[in-house]
C-alpha cells in the first residue's frame, strides 16, 4: 500500500507540472538545473509553476523506482523522505544536482561493505546538500574535479549521521539536516577562504495563489480520504499517536498502521497550507516544500499533540522579534520547526514552546555558516536547539526530583514524630 501511495503522490505532482507547464516545462526544468539554487530559490520563479512541479513529482519517482530496485519494504520512513525530496524539489533539488551526493554515500557503503540499503535513507535526505553540485560544477566551473569534491562530500555524510544521532538523541527529526549542516559550515568557510563562496539572495514567488490553494487543498483532501478509505471510513486508532513522543525513529506505519499514518498526513498538510494562507504569506516553492515536509513526517514522529507547542513557541518569536511575523525566514521556520517536535512530546509542551522560541531566533543566523547550501537549514538549527535545550531540561528534571525526594522526607519524618508522640500519649493515658 506504501508503494501505491508514493507513486499516486508522485505522479500527481507529475501531471499537474504537464498541466501547469503545458509545452514548456522541459525547457523550465532545465532552467532549473542551470540556475544555483542555494537558499532561498524557488523554483516557481526560477524555472515555472509547471517545471518545478514536474521537477519534484520525477525526482520523487526516481527515487521511488531505486528503493524498488533495492527491494526496499517501505515504512514511515519512506514515505518522509520521498516526501521531504519532492518538497525540496520545488526549491533546490532537481533531476541533477542530487545524484553526487548520493553516489558519495553509496561508495561509502561499499566501501565498508555494507548493504545499500543500510545507507539508504541517509542517502535520500543527504540530498539537503544537493545546492552544492550546482554550485562547483556549474557555477564555479570544477567540472569532473567539482563532481570528485560532492562525491566526497556524500561519502562522510554516513558516519557523521552516525555521530549526530547520539549528540541529539533522537529529539531533532531532521538528523541528518544536522548532520548536512555541519559538513556545509567547513566546506562554506573553505570557499570563503578562497573567495568561493555564493551571496545570499531570496527569490520568493508570489502569484498564482488561487490555483496552488486549490491544488494543495485537493492533494491533502485526497491523502485524508485515502486514509479514511482504507480506515474503514473512520478515525479509529489515530488518537493512539498522541501517545508517541516522535523521537526517531517513530515510524507510525510499523507502530500502527498505514491507514493511520496517511491520515495523519492529510491533516498535518491541510493545516500546514490553511496556516500560510491564513497569516497572509504566499503558497510557491519553498512554502510548498515546507508543507510537504511537514505533512511527511507525519509517518514518522509528527503528530497535531507534538507540533502545537512547538509552533507556538516559533510563533511567539515571529510575533516579538524583529523579523516580520509572516517574512519568509518566520513562515519557514514555523513549517519546518517541527522538528524538535518529539521534545514536546516527551517533555510536555511548556517545554515545546520553549525549544520554538528559540529555534525563531537561532534559525536566523545558521544559515550564513553555510551560505544556504544546507537546504535543511532548519534541521542544523534544530540540532544545536536540542544539543542546548535537553541537558537544560534534565537538570531541571533533577533538581525538581531532589526536592520532592526531600519534602516526602520531611513529611514522612513529620508524620513519624506525629505518630510516636500520639503513641506515647496513649500509653500514659
């Protein structure tokens, strides 16, 4: 049932980039592959609605097609990353950036003789560095030698995704964004030694807005009535994933059911697109991705209990920083913020809007560390929030134990006493 699901997703976003691009979006899509697409670049204004729409429902399939070859058997895991692939695809990822990177991790793969698919996974989100193939080999004119250096660059992605895992504990969904950080931050300052680097820009689409909120409307409605319909036409068994924290790995498809899974993605997509529209922000590329995103980790840790906190810990930043409240660095922050969701879900939600607030401000300033070659800025900035934020929380969990342990101790002796002196009191009476 994965695999239908995927390939529907996939092929929806195929024939409505056909629709949208009619004639042109082979020319759009190789706009796309020529243009650096570092963050923020959509991909709507870029290449076309059509082209980029056609760009991520192909790359999706492509990878959907690669997990069938290596006889993958799909889980919630599958489903976020083919997801968060075709989300990045409307503003970053294309049909050529992303294979290097994934050559990279399947060399190291081999070369530690492993399975393919141990590595898989990694692969697929390793792909957050796919700007830099675009970059090196296309813009800075490294050619073969540009495609040695991103192979490179995917061969450590494996090991250090090891090592992240274990600084974060599982708390920051996006682990290997993380991971895709770090390795951006030495090779963004190794270019800006060389004056290598590329300059910051935001290129951000904004028409088409009637027929995108059409679209995302209808996609989403499809996804919740696919689950429904496999439910038995009811929501029996959703409320079961409140009970997950989200920490990874949560996989609701193996813990439930895929039923479940898909509608819980139908509704974290239909209340991520009312969300943009709502606080006045436009539906293109990046916002799209943000919500595909979302909506993909719905089969993997996020739930509505999991996210609210979070939210609107994110929110209460937007609302009191100094960056406008629905600029495009607030509204995606808001979208992919969730991924410090299973702290709310494991330490309750004071502790979830905590770890939002801060996450609206950090997310701001990682992003220069890397010069938007990372296109999970949000993961790196959600791994150093949670690399911050647990120690905090245990320690608080400590001292609030020692001093309960300390007023029990004091009541029981209280009652001791009491109870000794009633006692003598009643033998002398």
């Amino acid at each position: 049932m994965v695999y239908k699901f995927l390939y529907s997703i996939s092929l929806s976003f195929i024939v409505f980039g056909l629709i949208f691009g009619n004639f042109n979006v082979i020319t759009e899509v190789f706009n796309l592959i020529k243009s650096p697409d570092y963050l923020i670049t959509d991909y709507f204004e870029v290449g076309g609605v059509g082209g980029a729409f056609f760009n991520s429902g192909l790359l999706m399939l492509l990878f959907i097609i690669l997990m069938k070859m290596l006889k993958v058997n799909p889980t919630g895991v599958s489903i976020a990353a083919i997801m968060t692939i075709g989300g990045f695809a409307l503003f970053g990822k294309n049909i050529f950036n992303v294979w290097p990177i994934v050559a990279g991790v399947f060399l190291y793969t081999f070369m530690v003789r492993e399975n393919l698919k141990t590595y898989l996974y990694v692969a697929l989100f390793g792909t957050a560095l796919a700007p830099i193939t675009t970059h090196l080999v296309l813009h800075r004119g490294f050619n073969f030698i540009g495609l040695l250096l991103v192979l490179l660059i995917g061969f450590f992605l494996p090991p250090l995704a090891s090592f992240a895992l274990t600084l974060h504990r599982g708390y920051n969904l996006y682990n290997v964004g993380f991971t895709a950080g770090f390795l951006g931050m030495f090779i963004g300052a190794l270019l800006r030694a060389y004056n290598l680097h590329p300059e910051q820009r935001v290129i951000w689409h904004q028409r088409n807005q009637l027929i995108l909120a059409a679209f995302m409307y209808l996609f989403f409605s499809a996804i919740l009535l696919y689950g429904l319909k496999a439910n038995n036409w009811s929501f029996r068994g959703y409320k079961n994933i409140f009970n997950y924290s989200g920490k990874l790995l949560t996989d609701f498809v193996l813990l439930e059911k895929e039923a479940v899974a898909f509608i819980n993605i139908g509704i974290l997509g239909l209340a991520g697109t009312t969300f943009v529209l709502l606080i006045g922000s436009k539906l293109n590329g990046p916002t799209i991705g943000g919500i595909m995103t979302l909506a993909g980790f719905g089969a993997l840790g996020k739930h509505p209990k999991n996210i609210i906190p979070v939210t609107l810990g994110v929110l209460i930043g937007a609302i009191t920083n100094a960056q406008p409240f629905n600029s495009p660095a607030m509204v995606l922050a808001v979208l992919f913020g969730t991924t410090l969701a299973p702290i709310a879900g494991e330490y309750g939600a004071i502790w979830g809007m905590v770890a939002g607030y801060l996450h609206s401000a950090l997310v701001i300033n990682v992003g220069s560390l890397h010069f938007g070659m990372n296109l999970y800025n949000n993961g790196f900035s959600g791994g150093f929030v949670a690399l911050f934020l647990l120690p905090i929380i245990e320690a608080f969990r400590n001292m609030r134990e020692k001093i309960t342990q300390t007023l029990n101790k004091d009541r029981d002796a209280n009652e001791y006493r009491k109870d000794g002196s009633e006692k003598v009191w009643s033998s002398k009476n």
